[in-house]
C-alpha cells in the first residue's frame, strides 16, 4: 500500500516537473517595431466635415524619410534629409523644389517615426501608446506578423487621423 502511494507521489512530481519545463520552452510572442523599414499606408484625414484619404508608400532607411503621397490627382516624391526636403510630382518630373526649412518636417516624421513606441515590455500588449503632450498616438499590431498594422491619433480625445498600413517590411 505504502509503494502505490510512493509511486503516486514520484509520478505527481515528475508532471510537475516535465509541465514546468515545458512552460518555459513555450514562447511568448513580442511584437517588433522596425527601425528601418519599407511599406505602404492608407491614411486618413477627419475634420468636423470631411474625411481626406491618401496613399503613402514609405522608406525610413536610418532616421531618413522619403514619402510617395497619392492624392488621387498626382504623385508627391517627399525625401527628406536633415532638415532639407525635396518635392516633385510626377506631372513635372524635371522640376523639383527644395526647402531648407521644412516647417512641417517633423510632425510628418513623428506621425511615421516608430520608433517613438520604443517601449520594453514583457508580454505582447494589445497596444502601445505614445502622448506628445497634444496628440495621443494608439499603435495596434498585426496578430499574424507581429508587426504595426495601425495608428490612431487623437487630440483632445477626438480621432484626427488613421494611418493603416497595407504593407510593411523591415529593413535592414
């Protein structure tokens, strides 16, 4: 009677034991957020009135940008660097426009810049969330590749602007 118990009691730890391992080997998923990357992007615009939506494809390659706006009318090549852009469309390819000073430069980064959900966390979170002091940025993930698949933006609690991504690749 005394071995049943015995053998009762080694079979229990061995599951215990072989069920503890195997928690340890399960990995937990974390979501990824490219410094460079390539992709495409729906973006949307509201105001009180009207919903604005363009096309985006975007290449951050080491803190640099460059940006193909599609407004439906015309291409925008957007390339900045430092703090110079350049602008052309493609309905005059052969002129294009630098400015120096680009005023608008860093919120159009900022709203692209990923690296602002840099946030270390243990296990993969619904959402990452980003307070500029105006704008809350909400990232979401993509449950099949771990990767951004959306950004809502807010101020003052109302949604000002959607950025979906259709497509994206990490870059190396």
């Amino acid at each position: 009677m005394m071995r049943k118990y015995v053998k009762l009691i080694i079979l229990l730890n061995l599951i215990c034991i072989i069920s503890g391992c195997s928690k340890s080997l399960i990995k937990e998923k974390h979501y990824v957020i490219p410094v460079n990357y390539s992709g495409e992007a729906t973006v949307k615009i509201y105001t009180d009135k009207t919903e604005n939506t363009y096309a985006v494809k975007i290449v951050c390659k080491d803190g640099n940008y460059s940006f193909i706006v599609n407004d439906g009318s015309a291409n925008w090549n957007i390339t900045m660097d430092g703090g110079a852009c350049t602008l052309n469309n493609d309905k005059f390819k052969d002129n294009n426009v630098t400015i120096n000073n680009f005023k608008i430069a860093d919120s159009l980064i900022d709203e692209f810049n990923l690296g602002k959900f840099n946030n270390l966390q243990d296990n993969m979170p619904d959402e990452l969330i980003y307070w500029d002091g105006t704008y809350k940025h909400v990232l979401n993930f993509s449950k099949e590749n771990l990767l951004p698949e959306n950004i809502f933006i807010y101020k003052n609690d109302v949604l000002v602007k959607t950025i979906q991504y259709d497509k994206l690749k990490m870059e190396l």
